[in-house]
C-alpha cells in the first residue's frame, strides 16, 4: 500500500503565497537576473552568433521544490521558458539556462546526444571557468543531466567564494516624491506658458502689421472712389 504525504492546506498557502511574491520579481529568480546573465552569455562561445537575433524569456514560479528549463523554437522564433521551485538556488538557475542556452544554439535533433554535452563542457568552460568530465554517471536517465548536477556543485562552491558573477538585479531608480513631482509639473506648465505666450505675442504683431496694411488699402480705394465720383 502506498502512502501519500499530504501537504497541510496552511502549508499549501503559504508557498503559493511565496511563489505569487517570486512572480511580481518578473526575470529576477533566486537573485539572478536572467536578462542580464543571457545577454552576457550569448556574447562567449559556443552561443555568441547561433541564438538568432530575439529569443523569447518565459519565467514561472511552483509552489513546489523542483526546477526545470525547456527550449522551443526554430531558427527564427525561439524560447527559454524556466520554471523555479520554492528551492531553486541561484547556481541551479545559472546551468538552466546554460543548459537551455545550448539546446537553442543547436538543431533541434540533437537533444542530448554527444554533440549536445560537448557543446555544453564547452560553454561551461567559457561561461564559469569549470570544466566538467564527460563521463559522469547519467542523473535521470540522462548523462547531460549528471553533468550538469556536476556544473551545479562547482558552481555553489565558486558563488560561496565570490568567483562567479550572479548578474543581481540593477537597483531601480527611486520614484520623485509628490512635491518633486509638483514642482515639475508646475516648472513645465510655466515654461509652456512662456512658450505659448511668445507665440502669441508674435502673432498679434502679424495681426497688427495686417491690419495697418489693410486700413491703408481701404483708405486708397476709398480716395479712388471719391475722385471718380467728383469727376
């Protein structure tokens, strides 16, 4: 008989509650920004000229453990959907995406033939400094998979250390205050009405110009008339 472990729903709650606060963070998993780390990676070998020019990012947050990647697309529409789990560590983030990175850079035959590890042993070379053995034992039926579980445990050593670089998110600047805010509106409003003004005041002397013009042309004919009319 097997027994299933249930889950309390408070429990349930409360990691759906963390997974929907993860959301909000948009790109930014475990502190890692991946628009940031794809934009730096795409740049080294064997990635820099085989991604195409877009490739799409799709990030989604279980309330679960577990964190997974999966690539799609062809030669022009490509994308990397991940998705983290309540455990995910910014290291298991960076070799998803280096893992699904390498699935992109090659034809979609490949999978995770011999060509597609050696392509990855490269890119972890290039990207992290490690290099991982071929002959590691499989992880789930898979050999790339046992690499990078390997890739993963040098990577948590070198982040410890400070040797690896997470791309953390840029700081957002600051939102001005309402007076701040204010005193803009009120400046730009002015400055508008500066402007208004010195057109309008150009204006009225093109009026006034036209006017003094056609007063005198009235005046004329008004004198042709007259001469005639006396004649």
């Amino acid at each position: 008989m097997m027994l299933t472990l249930i889950l309390p729903l408070c429990g349930r709650k409360e990691l759906t509650k963390a997974a929907a606060a993860r959301r909000k963070l948009g790109h930014v998993v475990a502190g890692v920004d991946l628009d940031r780390a794809f934009a730096t990676y795409r740049k080294l070998p064997p990635f820099k000229g085989n991604l195409g020019t877009a490739v799409r990012f799709e990030v989604a947050h279980r309330s679960d453990d577990g964190t997974s990647g999966k690539a799609t697309g062809g030669r022009k529409r490509k994308k990397i959907r991940i998705c983290a789990g309540a455990d995910v560590t910014p290291a298991r983030v960076l070799e998803v995406l280096v893992h699904e990175m390498t699935h992109i850079a090659l034809p979609p035959y490949v999978h995770h033939s011999e060509r597609f590890r050696l392509t990855f042993r490269r890119a972890a070379r290039e990207c992290w400094g490690i290099d991982v053995p071929l002959n590691v034992p499989a992880s789930q039926g898979c050999i790339a998979y046992g690499m990078g579980e390997v890739a993963i445990a040098e990577l948590e050593r070198r982040i410890s250390a400070g040797e690896i670089d997470t791309f953390p998110p840029k700081p957002r600047p600051a939102k001005p205050s309402r007076a701040e805010l204010t005193s803009k509106t009120v400046e730009k409003r002015a400055a508008h009405a500066v402007s208004m003004l010195t057109r309008a005041e150009k204006r009225s002397k093109a009026a006034q110009r036209a006017l003094t013009r056609w007063k005198k042309k009235v005046r004329y004919y008004e004198r042709q008339a007259a001469k005639k009319a006396s004649t």
